[in-house]
C-alpha cells in the first residue's frame, strides 16, 4: 500500500517528551507515533463498537442522520465566471 506524508505541528515540550518515550522504547519519532495512533485507533474502534456505531457485519461506520441535500439557493455565476469564483464572490 502506498504511504502518504502526515505533518503534525506540536508544542517543543510535547516533542521532547514524544522523542523521550521514543527513545526509551528503542524507536524512532516516527515509529513512536504511527504505533500511538493505530493503539488509540484500535482504542476508538473497540469503544465504537460496544456503542453500536460501527456495523460491525458491513464493515463501516453508518452515517448519522439524512444525506446533504444541497442548496436551496445555489450560486449562480456570472457570465464568464466559473462556478467556484461564483461560490467565492458569494462568500464575500
């Protein structure tokens, strides 16, 4: 599978605290937090679980509530202008 990059932005005393558990377990920075998040992953999962939000024979997670239905007024735009300069003239 391919692997994508993950950029956390973190306060320095986290890291250093991140890069000591690291280090004590013999791991690299990385290695450390990619173990951390599949822990509390498997964590949120076995809570979800017990919580019924996740069914568990079709294999994901139901969503809450109806499906978006979209706009009653959708932008219109302008002629020559795209749909996404419409959105962002109506925004403003």
């Amino acid at each position: 599978m391919a692997k994508v990059k993950l950029t956390l932005e973190v306060e320095p005393e986290l890291r250093r605290r991140i890069k000591l558990s690291a280090t004590a377990k013999d791991e690299s920075l990385r290695e450390w937090v990619h173990r951390a998040i599949l822990r509390e992953l498997e964590t949120e999962g076995s809570e979800a679980r017990n919580e019924g939000i996740i069914d568990e024979e079709r294999g994901y997670y139901p969503s809450q509530g109806g499906k978006p239905r979209g706009s009653k007024h959708p932008p219109r735009p302008k002629s020559g202008r795209t749909v996404a300069e419409a959105v962002i003239e109506d925004r403003r």
